[in-house]
C-alpha cells in the first residue's frame, strides 16, 4: 500500500546516515574493510590491528619470546609525555632489560618531526624492536622501521600497561617534569641531566645496578 512503518523508516534514515558519514571517510582516505577482509581479521585471532590506510599492524600479543622475556638488549617501549597544552613533549625510549631511557624533545605531535626524534635517538644503539602507543605522532612507523631495521609493535587501545617498563619510567621522569610543564623552555642539556640522573640510579631489577651500567656493560664508581 506504499507505507512505510516506523521501524522500516528508522534503518532507511539509518542507513542513509551510515553511508553518509562513510563517503564523508573515504574522502578523508580512510579504509573501510570488506567482508572477505573481516574473516581474515578474525582468523587472526585478534592478534592485529587495522590502520586508516587498511595495512595490519603487529601488536603486543605478537611479541616474540625475547620480548616477552627481557632476554637481550635492544627491546624498546616508546612513548610521549606532554607537557602544558601547546607547550611541547618529549618523545622517550626505554629499553625493557635494562630500563635505559632515551628522550628527546619535541615542539608538537607532528609524526615526521616524532619520526627524526626516534630515528636520531635510536642510532649507533641495538635496536632488535620497538613497542609504541597508539597516538597520532607515531604515524610514520613504516618509515621509521625501515630506518632502524627492526619490526615495530602497538601497544592495544587503553592497555598502557603493556609497555609498563616505558610508563614506570616516564612516572620518574615526571617527577622532574610535572605535568603543566612548559617543554619549550626546558632546554636540551637540562633534559639530558634528567635523564643521566634516571639512567644512573640503582635499580632493585638489577640487582641494585644503574641502567646506564647494564645497557653499557661498565660500572660506575
């Protein structure tokens, strides 16, 4: 009788909603996956995670036994700590067998300026792998594992707790930068005395010996 009934209205308005705001997506260069592409995540066992652009990630549930165990140096966890609103932050890399941080500052989240951080930070060090966050400022991660030849892993939406060893350390660094902190005005010497402070303080981990003394194989007097 051409009617249309309540509910039979509501998917209509619905639907048209839904292919709205995914046309508005595609425009935008994001990937919607299809249904064959959907088993195959499945299949996975959740064991990726898919990015805007449709490429699978390696996540922390990949880790390989190494990893897990802290058994060699060069097993990174990275993140960023921010300071005030628009004020800076500061990109940081702890190694998880011997909790040896690296940080470097950065003037906003802009993933090519992260990128060059990270790269610079991680040269002339061993680098078998690198577990981040999820933000926005780690974009770049193919790029970056091309030029630190190692496999990049993500840490699962709101699970910090799977790169413990970089958010533990990133509390102490937080003690001498609070939150609220201005990171524009921090300079690079004082951030580098910060950090020498950390990496130089006996860890009960290690056998009461500093981070700096077990990454580097020497002992401080």
């Amino acid at each position: 009788n051409g009617m249309i009934c309540a509910s039979e209205q509501s998917v209509l308005v619905f639907d048209s909603i839904y292919d709205k705001v995914k046309e508005e997506f595609l425009n935008r260069g994001c990937y919607f996956l299809n249904e064959e592409e959907i088993e195959k995540v499945f299949e996975l066992k959740k064991n990726t995670l898919v990015s805007v652009n449709g490429k699978l990630l390696k996540v922390y549930s990949q880790w390989t036994k190494e990893i897990k165990e802290r058994s060699r140096i060069g097993d990174w966890e990275g993140d960023t700590v921010y300071g005030a609103l628009g004020k800076g932050l500061i990109a940081t890399l702890v190694d998880r067998k011997t909790r040896y941080l690296l940080a470097g500052k950065l003037a906003n989240r802009n993933s090519t300026l992260t990128e060059k951080v990270i790269v610079k930070l991680l040269k002339n060090k061993p680098v078998e792998s690198l577990s981040l966050d999820n933000g926005s400022e780690f974009a770049n991660f193919k790029r970056i594992e091309e030029q630190i030849s190692a496999p990049i892993y993500f840490a699962e939406p709101h699970k910090p707790w799977q790169r413990g060893t970089n958010e533990n350390t990133n509390d102490i660094l937080r003690f001498f930068n609070p939150k609220g902190t201005n990171f524009h005005e921090v300079s690079d010497e004082e951030l580098e005395y910060v950090v020498y402070l950390i990496n130089t303080r006996p860890r009960k981990c290690l056998d009461w010996k500093s981070p700096f003394e077990v990454f580097w194989g020497v002992a401080l007097a």
